[in-house]
C-alpha cells in the first residue's frame, strides 16, 4: 500500500510538473504562448473609489465629473506606485504619534497629518527651492517662526518643532482663507498665491480654482494617500502591525554648553554618532556651539532598542561639556506637544 501511494505520488508531481514547464516553457521565439500567458495571468483593476468623501469637515464635490477624476488620478498612481505607498504604511507607525497630538494641541484637523507624507515622504529632504524636512520648510518662515537656522543647527529638520511652525501657519492660513482647503492648498504656494488667484478666477473656494498643475495635484494627492492609508485591504496592501517603524521612546538631555565633539557626546551615552544624528537630525555638524542663555535639548534612545544600549555608557570617558540629564518621558512628542 506505501508503494502504491508512494507511486501515485511520484506521478502527481510528474503530472504537475509537465503542466508547469508546458504552461511556462517555450521558446523564446514563441509569441502565442508568450501573449497567451500574458492575457491569462496579467490584470491591472480601476481602483475601487469612494463614492464621497471630505477634507478637514469639508465636502469634495464629486458632482463635478473634473473633481472625480483628478481625485481618481491621484488614487491610480499611489496605488500602483505600491513601493512607495508601502514605505508611507510603514513611516506613519513611527511618525503619527508624533505629529497627531501636536495638531490636536493647535485645532488643526488630523486629515493635515498627511501633509508631510506628500511633503517628503516623512524624509529629511530638501527641494530645489531651498524647502527643508518633513514639512518643506523655507529658511525665512522658519526664522519667522522662530526656528534656529545655522551651519550647525537647522531645527526645520526637528519633527516636533517643525510640526508647531507647521500648525501656526495653517491657523494663520485658515483664519485667512477661511477654509481648510485653501490653507493646505497655501501650504504649496503660498497665502498671497492662493488669494491673487481667487481674485484673478472671480472664485470662491479651491474646486473652482485652475491652479499651476503642482498644486492643482497637491490636495487630491493628499486625500488619495489619506484613504489609501485609512483603507490599505481595500487596495491591496498587507502591512500588518508589526511591519510598520515603530516609535523609539527617547529621553532628553538638556545642554547648556559648547559640545566639542558629539561622537564622543554619543558614545558616552551607550550610542554611536549615526544613532544620535538620527534621532537629532537638527545637528547638522559633528560639534555644537553654545549662544548665550541657550540650552539645547539632545534626544536620546532609551536603553533597549539599539545592540549597543546594551551596555553601560563609558564612564571614564572626559566629556567637553556639562549636561543635566531631563527625566524621560513614556512619549516625547506627546510630552513637547503639552508644552507647546
């Protein structure tokens, strides 16, 4: 009887495996097998659309057949641009316990979350025009926010401060515009940009507006990454808990003097130098100079999330500086975020 099924078994995978190599075996030369299994096994779907949606409270008015498909334009590429849309799943598990308290703390709707993934694609970049960090600032509205830009220092690549700037301009924009699709739509070119072309349209809201073709996307981007994310299932995407970034609890450590060398700032504190500018990419050098009456606040992994907090930190290592350690909180945005 073993014999018997061992034989059956044997011509089972015979059988399968000749129906493998007909089915996906030919020559090279051979264009009707070729395009046969192209049309058997090859799909692309319309992505499945919402019949209604809004933005911050405001209606889409999908009544109007060019809303729809500029909506259903941005759905198409975030959908298919499935690498990109997979990285978005996985970064928002790190960076939306950030940012979400912080918007929460100004008013700001929690739909504006978003808009640095689209932004940067919660990266550190810069734009050709000079537009720094997660939420693409210039130089001259962060200095009009009140953010240090130096050599040494660029805090438009701090996320929590960065995020305060970011939630100021657009109450500044809504008290403005008076709707929070204009805001974000400023957010891309600008107040007195928005405001000349509604006067220029003789029109009274975004939808009505013929933009410049980047921001006339920026808004329908948004809400398309905005649903994509909210209904991963629904088009395709299997990125379970687990897979995506998950927040490293810091603490801080508050610095009051000149840091002569932060490799060795880093290390005397159980990390390396790449730890320590990944989680403070606003120290743009290798040292850190003191102004006068400042005290910098320097993010530090908690003991667990990296091989090398296994061990203590070097106590016999000389440090150029003097430090107070701040007691750490469960979670630091939350924590900046109370206090504003």
């Amino acid at each position: 009887m073993n014999r018997i099924l061992k034989i059956l078994g044997i011509a089972l995978a015979l059988i399968s495996a000749l129906r493998f190599l007909s089915y996906y075996s030919y020559p090279e030369t051979d264009d009707k097998a070729f395009y046969k299994e192209f049309n058997e096994n090859y799909a692309i779907y319309s992505a499945p659309h919402p019949q209604e949606i809004t933005f911050a409270g405001e209606p889409v008015p999908f009544k109007d057949p060019e809303v729809k498909e500029r909506y259903d334009h941005e759905l198409l590429v975030n959908t298919y641009w499935q690498s990109q849309t997979v990285l978005f799943l996985k970064r928002s598990g790190r960076y939306f316990p950030i940012i979400e308290p912080i918007l929460e703390s100004y008013g700001i709707p929690e739909d504006f979350k978003y808009l640095p993934l689209i932004e940067s694609g919660f990266m550190n970049v810069v734009s050709p025009a000079g537009a720094v960090g997660f939420w693409q600032i210039m130089e001259s509205t962060a200095q009009q926010y009140g953010l240090e830009v130096t050599k040494e220092v660029d805090e438009r690549y701090h996320v929590e401060k960065a995020t305060h700037v970011a939630c100021q301009y657009l109450q500044y924009a809504y008290d403005q515009l008076g709707s929070w699709t204009l805001a974000a739509a400023s957010y891309n070119m600008g107040i007195a940009g928005v405001k000349r072309q509604l006067e220029r349209q003789h029109a009274r809201n975004f939808y009505d507006l013929t933009l410049n073709p980047e921001t006339g996307r920026y808004l329908y981007r948004l809400m398309a990454v905005r649903h994509i994310l909210e209904n991963p299932r629904d088009y395709g995407f299997r990125v379970r808990k687990k897979d995506r970034y998950p927040l490293i609890p810091t603490y801080e450590v508050a610095v009051d003097t000149a840091i002569d060398n932060l490799g060795e700032f880093a290390q005397s504190y159980g990390i390396n130098y790449r730890i320590l500018k990944y989680h403070n990419p606003w120290l743009r050098y290798e040292y850190l100079p003191q102004h006068a009456g400042k005290t910098y606040k320097i993010a530090i992994p908690q003991a667990g999330h990296y091989e090398l907090l296994e061990a203590e930190p070097d106590d016999t290592l000389e440090l150029p500086l003097k430090v107070d350690s701040i007691s750490a909180p469960e979670n630091r945005a939350v924590d900046t975020a109370k206090n504003g």
